[in-house]
C-alpha cells in the first residue's frame, strides 16, 4: 500500500536550516523552515519556485471544500512523503483522505519494514555465528532488502490512488463512532 513512496524518500534535516535567532525544536514554525521543508519534496528547486509562483492557486485548491479538486499537474511534487530527521515525517496529497491515506500507509509501512530488517539482521547472525568466515564467502549470499522495482512502483502507486476512499470511509466512520472525538462544527 506504500508504493507512492517512491524508491527513494528525501531525509529533511532542520539543523541545516535554522538561522542565528531560530528555536532549535525539531518544529518547523517559520515560512523559511517551511520553505526548506518544502524543497524536499521535490527532486529541484524548482517545485518551490512553482509553489512560490502559484502558491495561491495551490493554498486555495488544498484548502478547496472539493475533496475531489487537485492542484494542476505542473504543481506536483516529486515525493510524496519527506523523513524529518529526529521528527518523524510530512505526508501530502491533493486532498485530505489522500493526505491521511499516506501518512497511515508510510507509518506502517515503516514498522513493516523495521521488523522484516531486525529479523533479516538475526538470521544474518546466526549465520554469521554458524559458519566460519571462509564457509560464509564459499557459499552464503546475502540477498538483503529487496526493494519494489519500476514497474512494481508505479503499479502500486496506481492502485493506491483508485483505493484511498476505502479506508478513509472506515476512519470517518471510526471517529463517529468513538466518543472521544467531538465534532462541534
């Protein structure tokens, strides 16, 4: 389900950008944080510099009461998600259940990943413990991660955009139902 991540995310360190008078709290709060943050989801400078441009048109079409409105194609950022160093990490979409949709996805996607790396390591160790060094390089190969190919990518991002609706309907309805969430509005 993550296969709008990419095959690779960008690792956005804030300690690179903040300035003499910033508050070093890992928080971006300033419009030159958020614009360095921004850079990141993009392969140039270019997608700041479009964003700069048409900011508006983008502000107005993210925050559109049309959950079905996307920005214009040419606005479009090459990353979908962006690592914060010592903070987590920024999801986007064009609209807020695509937004949700990635943000849970990455998240599990990375305990997914976490876990199947903790056991690969274990084995490798056993291994490593088992044989000796000349047996190891005889005939036990290492395959490691063995990450999504192009096509493999570009398929699962396709089907997570025809799919969003389905677990955004669960977690509206999920917060219906619990009464910790009030909705006032």
């Amino acid at each position: 389900m993550a296969g709008f991540l990419g095959s690779h995310v960008p690792v956005f360190d804030i300690a690179d950008h903040y300035t003499r008078t910033s508050t070093h709290d890992l928080l971006v709060t300033t419009p030159h944080l958020g614009s360095a943050l921004a850079s990141h989801f993009s392969k140039s400078d270019s997608y700041v510099a479009r964003v700069g441009a048409a900011g508006a048109a983008l502000a107005s079409t993210f925050l559109s009461k049309d959950a079905d409105a996307a920005p214009a194609a040419e606005l479009q950022p090459d990353h979908a998600v962006v690592l914060m160093r010592g903070h987590g990490f920024t999801a986007l979409g064009s609209s807020v259940p695509e937004a949700v949709f990635r943000a849970v996805y990455t998240q599990q996607n990375a305990a997914v990943q976490t876990t199947a790396m903790v056991l690969r390591n274990a084995q490798m160790s056993a291994v490593e413990r088992a044989k000796g060094r000349e047996e190891r390089e005889k005939g036990v190969q290492d395959g490691g991660v063995r990450s999504l190919g192009d096509r493999e990518l570009g398929d699962c991002r396709e089907m997570g955009q025809t799919t969003v609706g389905r677990p955004w309907g669960l977690w509206v309805r999920e917060v219906e139902a619990n009464a910790f969430y009030v909705n006032e509005a």
